[in-house]
C-alpha cells in the first residue's frame, strides 16, 4: 500500500507547483529589488510635491499680504494726494484772495493819483484860467478906457475875448 504522503504526491500537479514557486520567487524578487526602489522613487515624489506645495502656498499668503499692503500703501497714497490737493486748493485760493486784495489797494492807489493829478490839472487849468481872464480884462478895461464905448463895441469885444479864450482853452 501507498503511503498517504505518496499518494498526495503522485496526484499532485507539478506545474502547479513549480509555478507558484516561481510567482513567489518573482514577487521576492521584486519586492527585493523594484518594489523598494518604486516606493522610495514614489515616496520622494510625494515629499518633493508636498514640498512644491507648501513653498506655493506660503508664496500666495505672501502675495496676499504684499498684495494687501500695496492696496494699503495706495489708500495711503491716495488720502495723502486729496491732503495735498486740498492743501493746495486752499493755498491757492489764499493767493487768489491776497492777488486780488492787492490788486484792488492798487487800483484804489492809481484811482486816488489819478484823482489828485485831476485835481491839480483842475486846479492849474482853473489858475490858467483866471490869469487868461484877468489878463483879457485889463486888456479890455484899456481898450475900453483908451476909447469911448457904445453898446455894439461892447457887445462885439466881449464877442472877441470870448473867442479868443475859446481859442487858448482849446490849445
């Protein structure tokens, strides 16, 4: 009679045994040898991706915050030209306010020479005058005494020294 083991043995399918022999030898081997290498190959992929990745997000945050504090910087800017602006609008119309106040001191200034030259004009024509008409009357008063008058003489020198002041005044 067979032994138990020997009779297991002679229904046993080599070929399937050698094949699962060689399909463990095969995954030793590659575990041994690629397997290890991929991991570690897939495990640095992940380190440098993750790494990739923080460097990007602290890269945005810090884009945020310059981004945030340009925007400040800008409305800084900003309020500080509308201080300027207004200072200026208000320096301006302070010089505006001053031009026109010494404008009108200088206008009233040549008005009032212009008026006191008037009058002394005024005043040196009206003298003219009175020395012309105190002259034309003693020229008539001895033209009148140096003869007898009558009424159409008279009238006729008067005419004369009328138009004879007439004339001078419009020299």
């Amino acid at each position: 009679m067979e032994t138990f083991w020997g009779t297991i043995v002679k229904n046993l399918n080599w070929t399937l045994i050698l094949t699962i022999v060689n399909f463990a030898l095969l995954v030793w081997i590659l575990k041994r040898l690629l397997y290890r290498h991929a991991l570690e190959w897939i495990e640095r992929r992940r380190a440098l991706e993750e790494e990739r990745l923080k460097r990007a997000k602290e890269a945005e945050k810090e884009a945020e915050a310059l981004l945030r504090r340009r925007r400040e910087e800008l409305a800084e800017a900003n309020r500080m030209a509308g201080e300027i602006l207004s200072r200026a609008e208000a320096e301006a119309q302070r010089i505006l306010k001053e031009a026109r106040e010494e404008a009108r001191r200088q206008a009233q200034a040549i008005l009032e020479e212009a008026r006191a030259e008037a009058e002394r004009e005024r005043e040196e024509i009206i003298t003219e005058l009175k020395r012309q008409y105190a002259d034309l009357v003693v020229l008539a008063a001895s033209r009148v005494l140096a003869r007898e008058v009558r009424r159409e003489d008279h009238e006729a020198l008067l005419s004369q020294m009328v138009q004879g002041l007439e004339r001078r005044l419009l020299q």
